[in-house]
C-alpha cells in the first residue's frame, strides 16, 4: 500500500547529486531496525486506542525533541529565518489573534514543543488518572501534534541532515522517523498534502518495505 498513492513515486528526472543528501546512499538505508515495523505500530489485543495513541505520541514527541536537541545550536534566525522543510516548502505560525506570521526556525520549533507539552500534561486531554475518559476531539488533537512533529522531522531532514551524520546518528533518526511515518499510516493520523517534503523517502521506506 503506498501512503500517498501513484501520485507520489520515486522522481526519476533528478540525479543523485540535486538530491538531499538523506535521499542518497548509503544514507538512506542507514536503519538500526531490519524488516517492517508494521506490527510494532500496530493496536496490541485489549489495548484501548487512544491509550495506544497517547503512550506513542508522548514517546514520539520526547524522541523528536532530543533530534533537534542535537542541531539547535546550529538552528540559529541568522541561518534558519524561516520555518521550512526544503526549498519549496514553508511553514507558517499562526498565533493567538489568528494571524499568520513568518517566524524564524527556531522560535517556530521552540512554539510548537512548548505547546506540545503543556497539551500532554493537560489531565483534560491526556488523563492518567484510572477511569477517567479521552475528551471526544482526542483523536483529533493528535492529528495535530502529529502534523507539527512531521514539520520538525521535515526542518531536521531538509536543513541539519549533515550535522545528524556528524554524529552518526542517521540510522537513529532514519529508524525514528520510519516508526513516526508507519503509525501515522496505521491510525490515519497525517494529510497527504503535508507529507509532500519526505514524499520521496517515504515511497522508498514502502518500497523496501520498512513500513
């Protein structure tokens, strides 16, 4: 099954040095788990969905933070002005009168975690009390925190890739993101539109069949 369709296939018209480098070997294939993480995401027997939600998002999110973690010193206004995950794709922030503001990366990323957080430990949305009930728009909220991780992993990918493999750590976060990407195709949790920046890593993560 592809996650976006037969829209969204490997582009064969670039060569491999117009490519990001995340998008060349062996980089791509750097991994630290081998086969489909398919029945790692899947909802075990007995489990209630949004706790299998919750528990996965919370653990996504402390993951992702520790990625960029690694690259913030170099995410600086001067070198990152604007929230993007590639050439062509800019992401705004929209603020507390509704208004769309063109905010650096860092200050973005720094908006986004922050708001993550105080969600997760709003008892109204993320219970840990037993017995008491996921708000209605649950599955929704995590729609959107899931939205706003892909647009963090996007900045990692597009902009700091060469800090990630400084550290050797591109079999780590290839394999977090692989994980991110396979759950949020197993609850639905991504629009195809926004996937568009790792569309191609994407196809080929289903194509070896890693998710």
């Amino acid at each position: 099954m592809n996650f976006f369709g037969s829209k969204f296939g490997k582009s064969k018209s670039k060569k491999d040095g117009n490519k990001p480098l995340f998008l060349c070997q062996p980089f791509m294939d750097a991994t630290l788990v081998n086969g489909s993480l398919r029945k790692v995401v899947a909802l075990p027997r007995y489990v209630d969905i949004n706790e299998w939600l919750a528990v996965n998002t919370f653990d996504f999110f402390n993951y992702i933070n520790l990625f960029y973690g690694a690259v913030a010193e170099f995410c600086t206004p001067q070198y990152c002005p604007v929230m993007n995950g590639g050439p062509s794709v800019e992401y705004t922030w929209t603020d507390a009168q509704k208004r769309t503001l063109k905010i650096p990366a860092p200050q973005y990323v720094d908006y986004v975690m922050t708001r993550i957080q105080n969600v997760l430990n709003d008892e109204s949305v993320f219970p840990t009390k037993s017995g008491t009930e996921f708000p209605r728009d649950f599955q929704n909220e995590i729609r959107s925190i899931f939205k706003q991780l892909f647009r963090i992993f996007s900045h990692i990918y597009h902009v700091h890739y060469e800090k990630i493999l400084h550290v050797s750590a591109e079999g780590h976060l290839n394999t977090l993101f692989a994980h991110f990407a396979c759950f949020a195709r197993e609850f639905d949790l991504l629009d195809r539109k926004e996937l568009t920046p790792m569309a191609e890593f994407i196809a080929e993560l289903e194509q070896t069949q890693r998710i």
